[in-house]
C-alpha cells in the first residue's frame, strides 16, 4: 500500500538481516546551561561515536559481543539523542533543547555524522505528523508533554529531563530501525535541516493520505454504524493481536516481579546501614578490635551505597524500558485496529451495494408486472405511502431505478476500491509485524543485556570489596 512522503529509488526491502552496527547507549547525560555542551565521556562513547572509529562494522561486519541493528538493503541509520539543555533560561520562554546526532550510509545525507538540536514539541511534531503521513506504518510512542508517572519535580528538573532524553532516545532509535520511517522525507529535514521551522510549515501543507472524502462520508449513520465488528475476520490479525496481549501481559508480569525486588533491595540496602552502625557502636566497645570492626562496617555501607546505584542505573531504566515496550506494542494493536477498521468499510460498502441492487431489482421486477422479492417492514410502508400520494407509477419507478443505477455504478468503484484499500493495508501490516518484531527482539535483546551487565558489575564490586576486608579480618585473633 503506498504511503505519503518522499522515497528514495533503494526503497525496496526484498529481504530483511541484522547486522552488528551499534545501537545508541541509554546512559543518563547531565543538563548543561548556558549553552555549554560539552562532549560525551570517553569512558561511554555512544553507538555513534562507535559506529564512526569501526566502519567496516557500517557494511555488516559481525562482531561478537555487540549490540546488533537492522540492516535494510545494506542501509542503516543510528540517532542518538544527548546533551539536554536549558535555553533562555530564567525567562517565561525557557525550554530545554536536546542535541539529536546522526550517522547513517542513507543517500539523503550527504555528510555524516549530522548534530541539529530540537526541542520536545518538535518530536512531538515529527510523531503526529508521520501517523498522518504513513497509516499503515507503526510509528513509535513518545510520552504525552503532560505525563506524571515519572516526574520527581517540575519539568526543568535533572530528574524529569533525564526520563524525558531516555524516552525520546527509545523514540528515535525505533525511526532508525524501520526501513520506511527512516527514509522518510519528514526524518530527513528533522535529522538535518537547519531551518527546521521552514520545514514544519512545508509538511504543514502537505495533504493527508486519508484527507479525500470518500462514499462512506455519504452513507447515512444508520447504515454506516450497522456494523460493529469485522463480519469476517482475518485469523492472521487475530493471531497476531492475540500473540501481542501475551506479550504484554509477560512484559507486565516482568514489571511487577522487578519492581518488588526493587522494593525488596531498597529495604536491603536500609536494613546494611543499620547494621553498619551497629558494628560501629559494637567497635568501640571492644578495643583490640575496633579497627576491624569499623572497616566492616565501612563496607557494609559500601555495600549499601551498591544497592542504590543497582537501582538508580539498572533497575530504573530496565523497568522505563519495559514501559516504552508495552506503549509500543499498543502503537501496533492501534495499526492492527486500523486496519480491521478498512476491513469494515469494504463490509459495509458491500452491504449497502446488495441493498442498493435489491432494490433496483424490486422496481425493475415491479414495471414488468411481478411483484419481485419479499421486502422489509420498511419498504412496504414506504411503497405504500407512494401508493397514497399517487406517486407510485410506472415512471416515477424508472426514474429511481435510473438514480439507483448510477448510484449502483458508484458503489461498484467505491467497493472494488475499498476492497483494494483493505487488502494493501493488511499486506502492510503484515510487514509492519515483521519489523515489529525484528524491533522488539533487538530492544529486549539490549535490555537484557544491560541488566544483566548492570547485577554483574554491582556483584564483582562487592566481591572485590569483601575479598580486601577478609584478610583484615583474619588478622583478629582470639584468645581460647
């Protein structure tokens, strides 16, 4: 099904493989004032930083280990949004700025890497704007501008502005992994232009896909809203909507479990404070050992402070990730709505149309003489009222069987074109399903990663940590 926005000539996807260009790192960057952006740390370079020193990595190389990206065609693309900051700061008209970075082998960019810096309404407007633009396609979420769940303070706070780069970053790296979204015209100005408000104003004007009024608009309500449900539904959508409520109900159940192991951490590491003070106050009641005993304690609040940090750069994005994934996964379900929805209107057009012919056949069967098919409630009382008024003759007929023919032809085009809509668009989705798909493995492949990375690094930290205060420990010695 063709889709609005400009394509390039290599948009063909005959097949579709993984290759091992990076994806973007989700670490937490600082907000800058005053216009200062200073760089990434080397000890955390970013997917694209990475993807620029290895460029045989760019054309498909495998390397174990590493994060993986789809490869559409031998065409790729890796955004990493980074460097929040905070412009006319102090004013009514501050907002926060987000340096978006580009690097990519599509031929619309003809210099890479790209940095341009937009602010949220922007992605807002890219969001809205692709959903108009390409239906059929599943265009990932972004967090309402007025959503609370994750806000500790105002908008402008570190921690607000924090959430906010991490969920516009699992926005942009879905952009990159779709093969139609990615090389889209609108992505592309966004990614790139300089003169981006120019550029809004330019796909303000472009006309909807959808926006030409069709046959439907001049059925009546009643006909129109006969229906509520698909008469014949497709078992691969069903399938496919069924095989995406499991998934959310798994990724839900994921939540619930981690989130009580954070709850049971965070008693953990309060229950390693207060025995620290206890092995203090026990450390000045026995002098030999006092010594010992604090360095114990010292490390059971090291120990502690571990726990914190699992929480503030493991657990907390893994369960922010999990929730990005849930609204994707309903993005989908919205396509897939959408489409039973074309399905519909093929339905009720053919239905109106077998209305329309019955009738047309009644008048026909009527000027010859039979009295034709048995007819509802409806049409009786109908032809009776005619029969009253002196209306019902034999060229009164002609001329609404003449109506209904041409009635009759339009419903014929507008049906097969229904009929085109709905089976492009399930084609489609079908596709869409697939780069979903695709999509989700590589994201859950890298959460898991991460969190698994995270629980190990903290683990080998207090490992190293008990293993030094073990042969201070040994030292103690105890009279028998």
């Amino acid at each position: 099904m063709s889709t609005a926005g400009d394509h390039h000539p290599d948009d063909g996807f005959t097949s579709i493989t993984w290759d091992q260009p990076p994806t973007s790192q989700h670490d937490p960057i600082g907000v800058y004032a005053n216009n200062e952006r200073p760089p990434l740390p080397e000890s955390v370079p970013s997917s694209v930083d990475r993807a620029e020193n290895r460029p045989m990595a760019m054309e498909g190389a495998s390397r174990e280990g590493e994060h993986t990206m789809p490869n559409w065609g031998g065409k790729w693309m890796a955004i990493q949004v980074r460097e929040p900051t905070k412009e006319h700061e102090g004013s009514k008209e501050m907002f926060v700025s987000y340096a978006v970075r580009t690097i990519t082998n599509l031929s619309g960019f003809p210099t890479t890497p790209v940095t341009v810096r937009r602010r949220f309404q922007d992605f807002v407007f890219l969001r809205d704007h692709l959903t108009r633009l390409f239906p059929a396609c599943v265009v990932p979420p972004i967090p309402d501008k007025h959503r609370l769940e994750y806000i500790k303070g105002d908008r402008f706070s570190l921690e607000f502005i924090k959430q906010r780069r991490l969920d516009l970053q699992y926005f942009m790296d879905r952009l990159a992994r779709h093969p139609t979204l990615q090389r889209s015209q609108l992505v592309n100005d966004f990614l790139q232009s300089t003169q981006w408000s120019v550029a809004m104003h330019k796909h303000l004007s472009t006309p909807s896909p959808d926006g030409r009024p069709s046959l439907l608009d001049n059925i009546s309500d009643s006909l129109v809203n006969a229906f509520t449900k698909v008469r014949k539904p497709d078992e691969r959508f069903i399938e496919m909507r069924e095989s995406i409520d499991k998934y959310e109900e798994a990724m839900n159940g994921i939540d619930r479990l981690i989130a009580k192991e954070r709850s049971r951490t965070e008693d953990l590491a309060q229950d390693y404070v207060d025995l620290a003070a206890s092995y203090q106050g026990l450390g000045y009641l026995e002098s030999g050992i006092t010594e010992p005993l604090n360095r114990f304690a010292e490390k059971m609040l090291d120990f502690s402070t571990l726990l914190k940090e699992l929480d503030s750069k493991t657990v907390e994005p893994f369960l922010s990730h999990c929730h990005s994934l849930v609204q994707y996964s309903q993005a989908h379900k919205s396509v897939i709505k959408l489409r039973d929805q074309k399905q519909l209107d093929f339905e009720e057009l053919s239905a109106y149309l077998s209305a329309v012919v019955a009738e047309r056949d009644r008048l026909a069967a009527l000027n010859t003489g039979h009295s034709g098919a048995p007819v509802g409630i409806s049409t009786f009382l109908r032809d009776k009222v005619d029969q009253l008024r002196g209306t019902d003759d034999i060229h009164t007929r002609r001329e609404r069987i003449r109506k209904l023919d041409i009635k009759i032809k339009e419903l014929q085009d507008a049906v097969t074109g229904a009929h085109e809509t709905s089976t492009e668009f399930s084609e489609e989705i079908i596709k869409e399903h697939n780069i979903f798909e695709l999509s989700k493995q590589a994201e859950m492949k890298e959460m898991m990663g991460a969190y698994a990375d995270g629980q190990i690094e903290m683990h080998q930290r207090a490992i190293d940590d008990w293993d030094r205060i073990i042969p201070l420990l040994q030292k103690i010695k105890v009279d028998v």
